[in-house]
C-alpha cells in the first residue's frame, strides 16, 4: 500500500480547512484536501483514490450509527417528545441549570458506550428546544453537550479505553474508573465555559423547531422513555456483560418510545424525518480529527444545533480547554500523586 509523507498530511489539512472556510461543502473540501495530499505526498493518482476508499470503508459503521440515530432522534422531534422533555427540565432546575442537565445528559450516554457524536446529536433536538425557550445561545448549549460528551468518553468501554487495557495489560474496569474524577473535573469545566457562553452567539428561534399543539404534546414520564430505552440497552454491556451496539440501541430506543406514547403507526414518518436530518452528518464522516475544522466531529455536532462554520470555530478554544483539564487532571493523579497506583 502507497504512503503519503507528511509533507502531504500537512496540505490535505491545509486544504480542507481552507476550503471549508471558504464555504465549500465540507464533504468536497475534505475529499479535495485528501486527493491533494495524497499527490503531493507521494502517491500517484491511483494509490491516492485507492487510499481515500479504504479510508471511507473504514467509517461505514460510524456512518451506519449516525443514520440509526435518525430514528431516536425523529421520534423525539416530530412526536412532541424532546418539547416536553426540555419543558420540564427548564420547569424544574431553571434556566442557567438546564446546561448542567444537558452535559450530564450527554455524559450518561457516552459513558455507557455511545460514541460521542452520536450522543451529542442524539441530545441535540432536546437542547434546541431549551435553548429556545430559557434564551439560551446556539454555542452554550453545543458546548455544554460536547463538554458532557469528553467527560463521558473518558470513563467509558469504547475502543480506545479497550485498546489501552490491552495495551498496558490493566483491566478495562480501571481504566473506567481511573477517568472517574478527570471526568467529572472536565464536566464542571464545560458548565462554568457554557454558563459563560449562554448569552453570546446566535440564538436558537421558533421557526428551527417542529411545532406541536398543547394537547398533541406527550406527556414527560412517555416521553422520555425513548432515551431511556436506548440508555438502558447501552448500558448492558457494562451491567450484564451483553453488548448492544448503538446500531439496535438507538433505532430501538425510538421504536419502544413511539410505541409508548401511542404514536407507533407514526413511525415511518419519524423515520423519514430522522434520516433527513442525519443524512448530510453523515456525509462529514468523511473527515476525521475529533473537534478540528476538516474533521467529522467538528461538523457533525455543529450540524446538529444548525450552528455557522465561523461561529463552530469560534468554540475551538474552549472544547481545547475542557479536553485539557481532563488531560491535567489525569497526568497529575496518576502521573504525579500515582493515586491509581
């Protein structure tokens, strides 16, 4: 197989985020910062295409968990769901407080095995709707979810807390639990920088929301089931020791809680409308790089909150911020003070 340097790493990257700042698609300008870097790095024409669909075979179950998470989130949107859901909670921990629910929210799901972009697209619906109604800015609550999101990450069975029990030859579950506190230190972080943000940027208006009359509405014990579902299917790895890929979780979790809100002969409905909204999230996939301009994360979770490319990297610094206090907080309790040890 054909290698690029990193000379041509470099203008692949250089390319995409000129591109996309440039306000080309995102999905072109990463497909014509990769068949630039591939040339100027040392592939041919041919290697360089045969390197970019291996590349793409690499991310189609990260692509089939992002269209499955259609399902969860349609049902959620178009039945009334994620209204009421966001309802009571400003009702019940008030406005500024809704930020912390929103990032636990999201921590809960990553931290029972949901890829982080999932989860923050999955909250999503529930976070518009709140920050529309406590006047809450586009960027507080994306950065409260995505804050939520890393401190999850970091105490969860995925891959990469799987590889380095490997690796190191500890078991998972202290891996798990050695991200416990840099987790919760991350998550407090994430709070204080949304709290800061809450009333900068744009804001979320009622035409980006789908509209339900009073009565039509299901009520909250209903409505929440369809996450709870997913959440309780996810979190069987870690309870019972039988894994459930977001693939079944997420699409069943919609499916159980359209049943128990009475709306199950709606489903295909709140199928369509799920999938074209996660269809154009899961063209970004395309790209890589966690929270970086040319990579999917970046575009994903700034999809998923209708949010501007000049405003998403505007939030850069603070996603930095909140993955380096996790970084801080783990380096000094198991590097310095050797509390895991």
């Amino acid at each position: 197989m054909a290698t690029v340097s990193t000379l041509g790493a470099l203008v692949a990257l250089a390319v995409a985020i000129v591109l996309i700042l440039r306000k080309v698609p995102p999905a072109y300008g990463m497909i014509a910062g990769a068949l630039a870097g591939g040339l100027c790095g040392g592939a041919d024409l041919v290697q360089t295409v045969t390197l970019m669909i291996g590349g793409a075979q690499g991310i189609t179950s990260a692509v089939m968990r992002i269209l499955a998470a259609g399902v969860l989130s349609g049902v959620l949107i178009e039945s009334g769901a994620a209204h009421t859901i966001a309802e009571t909670i400003v009702r019940k921990v008030g406005e500024i407080r809704a930020l912390l629910a929103l990032a636990i929210a999201t921590l809960i799901l990553t931290a029972v095995g949901v890829f982080m972009d999932v989860a923050v697209i999955t909250v999503a619906p529930i976070a518009l709707s709140i920050a529309q109604k406590a006047g809450i800015s586009r960027a507080a609550i994306l950065l409260a979810m995505i804050g939520g999101g890393k401190a999850g990450n970091v105490m969860s069975p995925n891959p990469n807390t799987i590889a380095a029990a490997d690796n190191f030859h500890v078991p998972l579950t202290s891996v798990m639990m050695a991200g416990i506190v840099p987790g919760l230190c991350g998550l407090v972080v994430a709070y204080l920088l949304a709290r800061h943000l809450s009333g900068k940027g744009s804001r979320v208006v009622v035409a980006e929301l789908t509209q339900h009359a009073e009565g039509a509405r299901p009520g909250f014990a209903a409505a929440i089931s369809a996450p709870l579902v997913a959440i309780l299917l996810l979190s069987l790895r870690s309870i019972a020791g039988i894994a459930v890929d977001p693939l079944i979780a997420l699409p069943v979790g919609g499916l159980a809680g359209a049943l128990l809100m009475g709306l199950i002969r709606q489903c295909n409905q709140f199928m369509v409308s799920g999938l074209s909204r996660m269809a154009p999230v899961a063209i970004m996939l395309q790209g890589r790089a966690d929270h970086l301009p040319h990579g999917s994360f970046f575009h994903a979770t700034g999809g998923s909150v209708n949010m501007a490319v000049h405003e998403r990297l505007k939030l850069l610094p603070y996603e930095t911020l909140v993955g380096f206090n996790i970084a801080a907080v783990s380096a000094l309790m198991l590097g310095v003070f050797n509390l895991a040890g």
